[in-house]
C-alpha cells in the first residue's frame, strides 16, 4: 500500500486543484443522492400521512418538491463535473508520471538502463503506467467521499432521526464493507497479479512471434510459438474469468449488506414509531437514506478486482523512478585530453578484475586502438571512458575532471559511444541520420555517407528517402553498422569510442571507412576496440590487454 500511497503523492501533487475539485464533486454526488432519495421517501410517506389525517390541503408540497428538483439536477450536473475533472486531471497527471519516468530512465547509470532495454521491458512499463490511473479514480476518490458521507449521514441522521439509527448506520455500513472489501482483497490480489502477468506473457510471446516468424517458419517452430501465444491467451482468459468471479461475489454481498442495513433501520424506525420517538415520516427518512448509502461502496468492488496489478504497477514504478542518478556539477568545455591512470575494472557486481592497472594518454588527432582476445575487457574499457561502467580502481580524467564528474548532457556532447550493437528503427536514411542532428542538411548528410563508404550504396537506392525496416531491414549486416557508424561521426565528438568499427567488412572497405573516419573527425580523440590488424594499423597508438 505504501508504494500506491506513493503514486498518488505524485499525481496529487501534479494535479491537485483539479483532483481536489474532483474530490469535492464526488462527495456532493454522494451526499445529494442520499439527500434525494431520503428527501423523497419522507415526502412520500408525510403527503400519504396529511392525506389520511385530512391535511392534504394545508401540506406544504412546494418547497419539498423544490428541493428534490434540485437535488436531482444538481446531482447529475454534480456527477457530470466530477467524471471531467478527476479524468482529467488523472490523464494529465499520468502524462506527467510517464515524462517523469521516461526522464528518470534516460539519465539513469548505464549498468541499471541495460536491463530496461527490449520490447518487453517498454511494454511492461506502457501497462503499468496504464495501470495507475484507477488509484485515483477508482480507489483514493471513492474511498475518501464515501468515508466523508458516511459521517456526515451520521450527523444528519442524529440530528434529524435519531442517534441509534445514526450509529447503525455509520458502523453497519463501514465496517461491514470494511469486511467484505477486506476480505475480497485477500481473494482478489493476487489472481489480479497473475492475470496481469499472464497478459504480459501473452503480449511478449505474440511480439516474439510477429518479430522472428520468418525464422520460426524456417526452422518449423512457427506453429508451437503460436501455440505458446494461445497457451498464454487462455491462461489470462481463466484469470479473468476467476477475478470476475470474486468482484460479482462481492457486489453480492455489498448488495446483501445493504438490504440488512435497510432492514436494520426500517427496524429501527418501526420501533421508535411504535413507541411515540417520532412520526412515520422521519422512519421513512432514515430507512430511505439508509438504502441510498449503498451507492457509497457499491463502485470499491472494481478497485478491490484491480488492487494486485495497481500495487504491483505502482511498486514497479516507484522501484524506477528511485533509481541512482548521476550529480550535475555543471557545463564543462570541450576535452582537450584523456588521461586513464591506473585503472581497474570489474564486471558489474563482480570482485574479480577483468583488468586492472591500465594507463594511457590521448590527444586530439590521435586515435588509439585496444586490443586483445575476447573476454578481456575492451568493451568494458570503452564504457568506463564513456561514464557507462564503474571504475574499481585508479581515475579517468576527461579534460580536467573525472568522467564520474562531469554532467551527463554535457558528456554526452562531448563523447560519443558505439557498440558493437546498436539499433535502427523503422523509417528512411534520412531518419535514422536525423536522430544524431536533427538541423543536418542533405549535404551534411551525404558528406557523413561519404566517409564511410555507403554514400554509393544508398545513392544506387532511393537516395536518403531509402526506407529502412524495423532493426535496418533492407540493409546488410556490414550497411547496417556502417549507417549507424555514420550516425555516430555526424555528432562530431570530441572522444569517439568504437567497438569494432569495421567488423562484417572486407579489407578493402574496412579501409576506407577507417580513413574516412579520420579525415571527418581530423581533431577529435579516437579510442577503437579491436580484433583486426587493420584497425591496429591504422592508430597512432596500441595497447594490448591479456
């Protein structure tokens, strides 16, 4: 409960006037409904009782029937501006959660944004977020305008009625839905955590299937991951079926509760009627009023169905919104140097170094090339240098301060990273281009296409207008990384990190992408990562690791 508490904090604080407003509204829903069909009972049995008694003529029926007009209109106005501005406010209160988290996510450590990549991580979050909004609309609301008519019923009902059917009323109500919304909670939670998992195991295997089915069809699999999408489908479908069990169970037993509390006051009201307390008409008032109270508690049953999968939501989102975030000391000029001291790595939650006691020096215009066989730490270097991966031991000085040090947007204009994967959506050349500069002119753009060695390529297509699929479909594997190699040198970094630039490449293009790199950037820090004698000989300078 702490984590949903959290949430609505975050959208209160968002949205407060508007949630506020809302809250108001829903309180005088409740409160006029009650009033109404309290009002409209004694005026019912008061005209009945003037009639029997030969008073019909001297019985005031106008101001009665004023006030019920009135409740009524002012009930449906009253419901109308409540549904617009608790909607309203909650949806732009979740569009400021999803930018809060989209922001938190961004600027997160490197080490803890790589386990929130794919597409079943964004799809998790997409349905949390979604999630989210019955905590205001369906839980916080409700439960706070019910609380708050249910003691102004008590106080109106002692004032007007009497204080033993005031107090049954107040007790009876909130504590037998305390009970049985407590109780549905314990049933209800966890199949909601389960069916909300199970969708989510339903939506990864159908984007698995829609994403790889040419090789699933290849390799014959293309019918058994259908089936394992089906076999999801329907275990979400049983969940489903079992939680609308337990939420038509429990407006059952809200129904129940409300016939005892009616028949407790009509009760009630008999016996005091019969023993001269007060006329028929004020029974009629309260019994009246007891059975418009039901609609109090009668909407907490779907808040009660949805309360697994809004906690779990709720303590996913605020897991991530905690996540460390880097300091910001400030603006920092462009690098003039690179100086890696004594440094130490290890992997991330790991002892062991993968490497331990480097040092180098780089200027601009130099390029130095990291070598050694698989598993020694290239990658792992090159990430450091990027602010992407914890130091052990020794310092990185970029410019004049530690790379721990400097702001992250900062250092992200000033230091480029590729890896040796690195993603291309759906769109054109000049799309994907556009994503590193946004203001690049078709020049530019071609000059980038130039120095690695694919202006021809795209040229002989459709030019930058050359649609590309989801992940550079269209392209080869080696096109593939040139464009986003391309991508990477139209920033114009002052420290370009590169892991296997030319890997996928013949000899003879490998060349020329690596001078074209050079002749591009000529005044910038090059640090590659590699497994080829091409890349070596290309640098001014080597260091090999074991």
């Amino acid at each position: 409960m702490s984590a949903l508490w959290h949430i609505f904090r975050l959208v209160l604080r968002d949205q407060r006037k508007a949630l506020l407003r809302g809250a108001f509204l829903s309180f005088v829903v409740l409160v006029m409904g009650a009033s109404l069909l309290g009002l409209s009972g004694w005026f019912i049995t008061a005209a009945a009782a003037a009639g029997l008694l030969g008073m019909g003529a001297v019985f005031d029926v106008f101001r009665p029937s004023a006030a019920i007009r009135f409740l009524a209109l002012g009930r449906t106005a009253a419901r109308y501006g409540e549904r617009m501005l608790t909607h309203d406010a909650t949806l732009r209160a979740l569009e400021t959660l999803r930018l809060r988290l989209l922001g938190t996510m961004l600027a997160a450590p490197f080490a803890q944004l790589v386990r929130l990549r794919g597409a079943q991580a964004l799809a998790r979050l997409t349905a949390d977020i979604d999630a989210l909004d019955g905590i205001s609309l369906r839980l916080v609301l409700p439960v706070a305008a019910a609380i708050a008519t249910h003691v102004l019923a008590f106080a109106l009902l002692w004032w007007l009625v009497s204080l033993p059917i005031a107090a049954f009323s107040l007790l009876g109500w909130l504590g037998g839905s305390a009970l049985i919304l407590g109780f549905a909670a314990t049933r209800a939670a966890p199949v909601s955590r389960q069916a909300e998992a199970a969708m989510q195991a339903m939506r990864a295997r159908l984007i698995d299937l829609i994403r790889s089915r040419d090789t699933l069809a290849a390799h014959g699999r293309l019918q058994d991951q259908a089936a394992s999408v089906q076999a999801a489908h329907t275990r979400q479908v049983l969940l489903r079926d079992r939680l609308d069990r337990v939420e038509r169970r429990t407006g059952a037993a809200q129904a129940l509760l409300g016939t005892l509390m009616a028949a407790g006051a009509l009760g009630l009201g008999v016996w005091a009627v019969g023993h001269g307390q007060f006329a028929p008409a004020i029974a009629a008032l309260g019994f009246f009023t007891m059975l418009a109270l039901a609609e109090t508690v009668a909407p907490l049953r779907r808040a009660v169905a949805d309360l697994g999968r809004m906690a779990e939501a709720a303590r996913r989102v605020r897991a991530t919104l905690a996540l460390d975030m880097p300091p910001s000391p400030g603006e920092q000029s462009l690098p003039r140097q690179l100086r890696v001291t004594d440094v130490s790595l290890t992997r991330p939650g790991g002892l062991t170094p993968i490497l331990r006691g480097l040092s180098f020096d780089l200027a601009p215009g130099q390029t130095l090339a990291i070598t050694g066989p698989s598993g020694c730490g290239k990658s792992s270097l090159l990430q450091a240098v990027a602010g992407l991966h914890p130091v052990a031991q020794g310092r990185i000085v970029l410019g004049t301060l530690d790379v721990a040090g400097w702001d992250e947007s900062a250092l992200r204009q000033a230091v480029t990273y590729l890896p040796q994967r690195s993603a291309l959506m759906a769109g054109s050349v000049r799309e994907a281009l556009h994503l590193a500069r946004p203001d690049a002119t078709d020049a530019e753009l071609w000059a980038v296409l130039e120095a690695v060695a694919l202006a021809e390529v795209i040229d002989a297509r459709e030019g930058l207008n050359t649609a590309l699929g989801p992940r550079g479909e269209g392209l080869s594997g080696g096109e593939a990384r040139r464009l986003t190699l391309a991508r990477a040198l139209l920033r114009r970094p002052a420290l370009l990190l590169l892991d296997e630039p030319t890997e996928g490449l013949d000899d003879a293009t490998a060349a020329k992408v690596l001078t074209g790199i050079r002749a591009y950037l000529p005044d910038a820090m090059i640090v590659m990562a590699s497994h080829h004698a091409r890349e070596a000989a290309t640098a001014d300078r080597i260091v090999a690791l074991q």
